[in-house]
C-alpha cells in the first residue's frame, strides 16, 4: 500500500499536469484520441504522464511496482519500466507520435520527458532545451 507522501506527490503531480494544460487560451480540436507509448489515453495523456513521472523518481524497473496506481497512472508506469527509453526519447516519441505542436503540452512527465517533447517541436528548440543529450 502507498504511503502518504508517494499519494501526495502523484496527486500534485496530476495537478500541476492539469494546470500545465491549461496554459494556453486556444487550442485546436483534436479528432484522434491520443496514445502514450502504446497505451490509449483520454485528453493530453496527463494522468499517463503522471504515472511516467512517478516511476521516474521511483527509478521503477519492475512493473509489479506500478500496479497500487489508478489505471492510467498504472499504464504510464508500466510504459517507463517496460520501453527501456530515457526520458527525453519517451518524451520525443511521444510528441512525434501524437503529432504535437504545442509546447503546453509537454508538460506533466517531468521535466526529462518535457525536454525531449520539446526537442520534437517544429521549428527550433527552445534555448533552455539546446543543452539537452542531442
């Protein structure tokens, strides 16, 4: 059973991916559902990148690991300790896979998985993110 403080820290995790979403005015509509490293998932994948984000500061390698989360932060879990992919390539597979656009929605999986999101992006990557592993 998870402690209080690893509920705690899912759950600001999934707030802050939640604001983070809302941190443009407009967005286009999106007719296809979106997907996260194999797992289909509702909205930006939030709650998927929650689970990520969570097994990355848990260093997960085992996805027996996982399976005290909710179902999408379970199956974001899983995708970190199953994918044997860095952070930054989840991050830019994924933004490539799911078409993305807008830096907003990098957001929620960390700041590993944000960057290579980003690096992913049309157009130059911000100069924050030129120090990344490229």
């Amino acid at each position: 059973m998870p402690c209080l403080g690893e509920l705690l820290a899912l759950l600001l995790t999934v707030l802050a991916a939640a604001q983070a979403a809302d941190c443009h005015s407009a967005s286009a509509v999106r007719y296809e559902p979106r997907n996260f490293l194999g797992y289909a998932c509702e909205d930006d994948c939030q709650r998927h990148k929650a689970g990520f984000a969570w097994a990355e500061r848990h260093r997960v390698t085992d996805t027996a690991a996982c399976v005290h989360l909710e179902s999408a932060e379970t199956e974001g879990c899983r995708a970190f300790a199953e994918q044997s992919l860095t952070p930054e390539q989840a991050g830019y597979r994924w933004a490539l896979e799911n078409e993305v656009v807008d830096p907003c929605l990098c957001g929620g999986a960390g700041e590993r998985f944000r960057a290579g999101c980003r690096h992913q992006l049309p157009g130059p990557p911000p100069k924050k993110y030129l120090r990344a592993h490229w």
